[in-house]
C-alpha cells in the first residue's frame, strides 16, 4: 500500500527525475542572470562620468564587476546550459535518466550555498551600513576580479573574509561540475538506444560529450589552485607568496588551465543548440555532420594549448608564446568549419523567421565578430597593446553573451514550449531580438574604440577624453538591460496568458526524440525504437503545399 504523496514543494527539493533538475536548473540560472545584470548596469552607470564624478564607492565599483563576472559565468551560463543538457540529452539519445540521478541532484544543490557565499557580502554590507553591525565589516564581497590574481587576492592584498567565501564557493560549483561531468559521459557513452551509434546521436548530445570531458580535464588544475590559496590565506602557506619561496605565476598557469577551456566549456552547449535549430527552420539536414561533431572534438582539444595566450606579458619564455600563438590561431580552424557549415545549412533552405532561429543567427554573427577580434590577441605583439585593456572586455562580452547567452535564448525559445507546454508571444520574441542585437553592439562594440586609446578594464576611472565613448557605451547597455525586460516579460506572458501547444510544435520527425519522449513518466517502458539506418520521414511544409526531407540531427 502506498503512502501518501509528498507535496509539491518536497517533491522538487528531493527530486532525481533529470527534467525537474533541469528546471531547478534553468530558473536558477535565469535569476542569476537577472541579478548579474543588473551589477552590470551599475557598473556602467559608475563609469559614465569622468572622475571627480562618482556614483559608488571605488571598493564597490570593483566587488561589482568582480562579482558581476563569477555570477555570469558561474551562475548563469553554465548552469544554464546544464538545464538543457540535463532536460534533454536523455531524451535525445532514449535514456530513461541520467547514469546517477541522485549525483545529478547533488550537482544542482551545489549551487544555493555557492551563491549565497558568494552574494552574501553585499547583504552584510548593507545590514552593517544600517545597523552598525560591527562584526559583518570584514564580510566584504570579493573584489579581485573574477580572475583572482594573487598578490591581489592573498591575505594582504584582500583581507575581507569574503574573498573566503569566494573560494570556497568555487570550490563547491567545481566540485558540481565535475560530478556533472563525469554524469553526462556515462550517461552518453553507456545509456544510448540499442543502435544509436555515436554518429547517430544529436550533435547537442556530442556538445555535451566534449563539454563534460573538459570539464572533467580542467576543472581539478582550478581546485588545486583554490585551495592553495585557502591555505596561503589561513594557515601561513607560501604556494603563491614569493617571499615565502612562492611563485603567483604558478596561479595563472593553474588558472588559465582552466580558464581556458571554460570558454568552449561555456560556449559548446550553445553550439550544439544552433546545430539543433538551423535544421528545423530551414527544412534542411545539419550540412556536414560528421565534420561538425569532430570539429567540436578539435575545439574541446585545443582549448587546452592555448591558455598561455593569457599571460604573453608575463615573461615566460619567447619559444612557448610562439607555439601558444600558433596554437590559439589555429583554433580558429575548426571553428570555422562550424560557421561555414552552418551558412550551408541556412543556403537556399525553406526559412521560417521564428525566434529559435533569430537568436541562432545573431550567435554566428556575433560569434564571428568576437572571434575575429580575438585572434588579434593571438599576436603577440599586438597583445602588448591589448592586453587587459576593453578591447579584451569587448571580445570576451562579444564571444559568452553575443555568443553563449545568444544561444541560450534561442535554446529557450526553441524548447520553451516542451519544457512549459505553452507558447512565447511571437512578436515579443522579435523585439526582444532587435533591442538585444542593437544594444549588444553600442555597448560592446564601442569597447574596441575605448580599449585601442589604452583604458584598463576594471577601473572605476579614466580619462576625461574618454567619456564620450563610455557614455555611449553605457546607453548601450541600458539598451541592452531593456531588451531582456521584454524577455521576461514574455515569459511571465506566456505561463499565464500563453496558448496551450502540442507536444511537437515545430514539427521535427520522430527520430527527434526530446519531441517525443518528455510525455513519458521517468523509468517508465519506453514504447520507442531507434532504427539504426532507417531514413527520416517527409514532413510537410508550414503551408502544405510541398514536401522536404525533415531534419534530423541523428543522420549520419
């Protein structure tokens, strides 16, 4: 006899099933986001006077962009990209679960205590403004940019017990990724339908694949490095203290180890979603899937030879900065196959203009300009010019949001009605890409001209002659904060207003198993059979008139 059925509260905290952890996911992410955003914009609104003038403290400014940089990165994007890994990849390649349900539990109920050590520096501050708490002083946030270069970040450098709670929160969003990690290759390499071949599965699925070893790769070099610094900081160590025999090189090479790779950590899953949508809105097969899937291997491996590009200006010998150089400009080789696949895929297919595809669009463009202006940076002489300037914030902001978050909103159009069962507003959706694509670009555009006249990225202050361009570049990204308020508001719309959808509302044929499966109770028989080797259904054109091939990511 059963008992009776837990509420639905205790449900979702102690739920396994890989589609409710994919929406803890996904609206942690999302709030992250918000929030994050809203540090930027505070950020930008400080920098849109030339000193004397100031709208926070120098200390804030610099918590701000410090921890501005972890959420979105830690918080949202990856997160983000987990929600739709975790929600879908099962479904994609026909597995019930995840390998480790309750490990994939464990992975998402790292983050909440992540991000309250990590934001709780900001309350502290307040309650001891208001209050007079004497005790919460030294509970500062982190203020050593996200890259936590020490002698900045040891204990003379950054007293505040917050830098702690910032080390100690990466360590537990790394110890997440890592479970995570070793989840998602278990689960795609051991749980595929019987004949799904791993040239049969999604290229979403190989996204994650690449994704997860990298993770796996990188992320233990940055624990290392983490708590050695928890220790130089508490208990007298010397690993990166100089005058103690330590080197705080030796935290860069640890740090961009990782630092690195979690690019194409951040910026894979995006990819794979784009791989996703071209072929349902253009009625066409992804163009070349084998070399998109090894293309994604080529990256995931290169990632990892090319992280010395960070630290040309750090004196490390001529020799290993030429092959770093080389390496990082030889990087752009598979990731032009993928944008040259990608327009193959667009050329002369029947396009349906609907969100999914708008925002996939705008991450190849946009994509394309940050990785232009990045292989600059790959010059070392060039890089001496560039280095840690806003030409740098412009790449990095043109490649994770103009790329990543770009993706990740297509990714959310696209499955927002499975994972919602209720369809966005059509219109809101295109105006949320117009005011995003036009306030991304003055933003961070204008960064290049700023970081070419030599202005430092994170700095509270400039030159008078400077502020022109940061007051356009601060318009922009007021622009941009504006877009993303329709973007909410369309999801707030669409929960409550929005019209009810069918399972498959764009259509995609059966061998497109995310459109299929989420109907089906976790570790319930699973009526569906893949067929290896069985060619894809005709489906019919939005009008009826003609058929095409239906797209399918699992075509070999």
């Amino acid at each position: 006899m059963s008992g009776p059925r837990p509420s639905r509260l205790k449900q979702w905290l102690f739920t396994t099933d890989h589609k409710q952890i994919g929406m803890l996911y996904f609206w942690t992410a999302w709030i992250a986001f918000a929030i994050g955003g809203l540090m930027a914009l505070l950020v930008r609104l400080e920098l849109w006077d030339a000193p004397p003038d100031s709208w926070v403290y120098a200390e804030t400014y610099t918590q701000l962009f410090t921890v501005h940089a972890i959420t979105m990165i830690f918080l949202f994007v990856m997160p983000m990209s987990a929600a739709f890994g975790n929600y879908f990849v099962p479904l994609m390649i026909g597995a019930k679960d995840m390998a480790y349900p309750r490990i994939n539990a464990l992975s998402y109920w790292l983050i909440p205590p992540a991000i309250i050590l990590l934001w709780c520096g900001f309350l502290f501050n307040l309650l001891n403004v208001w209050f007079g708490i004497e005790f919460l002083t030294n509970i500062k946030p982190v203020a050593t940019g996200w890259t936590g270069y020490p002698p900045l970040s040891n204990i003379l450098g950054s007293p505040s017990f917050g830098t702690d709670l910032w080390l100690i929160a990466l360590v537990l969003l790394g110890t997440g990724s890592t479970l995570g990690a070793i989840n998602f290759i278990v689960t795609i390499i051991k749980l595929r339908k019987p004949g799904m071949t791993m040239h049969h599965i999604p290229l979403f699925a190989w996204s994650w694949l690449v994704t997860a070893v990298l993770l796996l790769l990188a992320t233990p070099p940055l624990t290392v490095a983490l708590f050695g610094l928890l220790l130089d900081r508490n208990f007298g160590t010397g690993f990166f203290v100089p005058s103690l025999g330590g080197d705080i090189i030796t935290w860069q090479h640890l740090f961009w180890f990782f630092g690195h790779p979690e690019v194409y950590i951040l910026i894979l899953p995006a990819m794979g979603v784009i791989n996703e949508i071209l072929p349902r809105f253009t009625g066409k097969p992804i163009f070349g899937y084998h070399a998109m899937a090894w293309s994604m291997v080529a990256i995931g491996f290169l990632g990892f030879v090319v992280y010395g590009h960070h630290m040309f200006t750090t004196g490390i010998d001529p020799r290993v900065r030429a092959t770093f150089m080389a390496m990082t400009m030889a990087i752009g080789i598979p990731t032009g196959i993928k944008i040259f696949n990608w327009l193959a895929t667009l050329w002369k297919g029947v396009i349906e203009f609907k969100a999914p595809l708008l925002f996939a669009i705008g991450f190849i463009s946009m994509f394309v300009i940050g990785g232009i202006n990045g292989v600059y940076t790959a010059s070392i002489p060039v890089d001496y010019k560039l280095h840690d300037t806003y030409w740098v914030v412009s790449h990095i902001h043109y490649v994770l949001f103009g790329g990543a978050a770009m993706g990740l909103f297509a990714a959310t159009y696209y499955w927002w009605p499975v994972m919602t069962g209720r369809m966005y507003s059509e219109t809101l959706g295109l105006w949320h890409f117009i005011v995003t694509m036009v306030g991304l670009n003055i933003v961070f555009f204008t960064m290049h001209f700023i970081g070419l006249e030599g202005m430092p990225r994170g700095a509270a202050e400039y030159r008078v002659q400077l502020e022109g361009m940061n007051q356009v570049a601060t318009i922009g990204a007021f622009l941009l904060g504006a877009g993303q308020i329709l973007f909410f508001w369309n999801m707030f719309w669409s929960m409550k207003w929005g019209p009810k959808t069918e399972h498959n509302p764009w259509r995609a044929d059966p061998y497109v198993l995310e459109f299929t499966e989420h109907h089906y109770p976790a570790h319930s028989p699973d009526p569906i059979v893949f067929v290896k080797g069985q060619e894809p259904p005709e489906t019919p054109v939005a009008d009826g008139t003609e058929k095409r091939p239906a797209p399918s990511g699992t075509t070999a």
